[in-house]
C-alpha cells in the first residue's frame, strides 16, 4: 500500500471527489467512471467556470 497524498479534484461529471493520479497525468473519478487527462480536466473545469459566469451575468 503506498502512503502518498492523494490529490483530490471534483469530477466534472457527478461532482463528487475524482483523484488525481500522483504523477499528474489523469483524473479518474471512482463514482461515475470519469477518467481523463488533467490538462483535458482542466480545460473542462475551465470551461465550466467559464458557461456559469455566462449564466450569471445572464441572470443580471
Ligand atoms: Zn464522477
């Protein structure tokens, strides 16, 4: 068993708690399956970041 800190990242998908492996190549989420490279994670959080500010000031 290895004693590392697990980094830890909200999954996109069902928001819950996906880790990210140690060498920081990809983010795998346990509950719904999500996997996927942490630039591309990124890139999506960045995304998603991006179409809530959009909503905001939408709903100003
Ligand atoms: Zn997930």
């Amino acid at each position: 068993m290895h004693n590392v800190n697990m980094l830890e990242a909200k999954c996109p998908v069902c928001e819950k708690r996906a880790r990210v492996l140690d060498d920081m190549s990809k983010v795998i989420c346990k509950h719904c399956g999500y996997e996927d490279e942490y630039d591309a994670y990124l890139e999506k959080m960045k995304d998603r970041i991006s179409s809530i500010v959009d909503e905001f000031m939408l709903e100003r």
